[in-house]
C-alpha cells in the first residue's frame, strides 16, 4: 500500500506543471441496474492539458451498494473503489473508465484456487468499465454514465448488469 501511495504522489508531482490543468474534485454519483443500485462519495484528481483538454482523471470511491441476486437473496454492503478516467475534460465531457473494488483487492485470499480444488465461497474482485458525458461550468460538473459491473460475493456469485447513472461533481 505505501508503494502505490509513494507511486500516486510521484506521478502526481509529475504532472503538475505549468503546463497543466489540475484539478482536485469530489462527487456523489448514483447508479441504477436491474439487479440494484449503488451510491458512492468520490474523490479525485485531474490532469489535463489546457490546449487540447484530452486528460485523465484517478480517484477514490466510498459506496453503498444493494444487489439482488440470482436467487432473490438481497445484499447490502459497502466498498472502497479505485477508479481512472481518460478523455475529454471541458465544456462539455466525454470519457472512459475503468475500476476495481480496492477492499477486495487487498485482502483477495487465491491460495485454494488450483486446478484440483474450487472453492464455492470464494469471493472474486470486483471491478467496472463504462463511459460517461458530462457539462462542466467553472466549478461544476454533471455527468451521465453507463457502466458494466462485475460483483461476487459470498453470497452474490457473478452478478453482472450495465448500471446507469447520474453524478454531481465540485472541483477546485
């Protein structure tokens, strides 16, 4: 963990120059699918070049989820998420993204998964990968987005759906 702290400060001190925009934001977003919904408080940093605003963002997540699985078996849970965003960062917004749950990812337990052994309560990592639009004002944003969800759980065995979304940003 202090690798990828040390990694995330390095690389942010990188980019900041001159040169580039950066920005810091936070935003709640909710998102939508058939299978539940998900409420999340983020946090983030933007980096992006002031002439042809093409940029990325990285960030962090706090959320609430509640899925229903297959069988009808509803679960609530939280999950701390890292997420990175490429594209267009102006006016108007368009980009792509990626993330994963960084609390699964921290304690994922592989040491049963051979090919002579499944362990059934096991608990995959969950991760996303969507795109989003947005409008930005000076230092307001708000973003629609779509993102297909893998989710695995003890109880939730690979639960996958597009959610939709909407997210209201602030930054500075």
């Amino acid at each position: 963990m202090h690798r990828f702290i040390l990694a995330f400060a390095l690389f942010s001190a990188l980019f900041n120059s001159a040169s580039a925009e950066n920005t810091f934001g936070m935003s709640v977003s909710r998102e939508f699918a058939d299978i539940g919904d998900i409420t999340s408080l983020n946090l983030y940093s933007q980096f992006s070049d002031p002439h042809s605003h093409l940029g990325f963002q990285l960030g962090t997540s706090i959320s609430r989820a509640e899925i229903t699985d297959f069988d009808g078996y509803v679960d609530n849970y939280g999950a701390w998420e890292g997420f990175a965003r490429i594209g267009l960062f102006s006016d108007i917004q368009i980009y792509m993204e990626a993330g994963i749950d960084i609390g699964e990812m921290l304690v994922y337990d592989d040491r049963h998964h051979d090919y002579y052994y499944y362990d059934e309560d096991r608990n995959e990592i969950d991760f996303f990968m969507g795109a989003g639009v947005g409008l930005s004002t000076d230092n307001v944003d708000i973003r629609v987005f779509s993102r297909y969800r893998y989710i695995d759980g003890l109880y939730l065995t690979d639960n996958q759906d597009w959610f939709s979304g909407l997210e209201f940003a602030v930054h500075f």
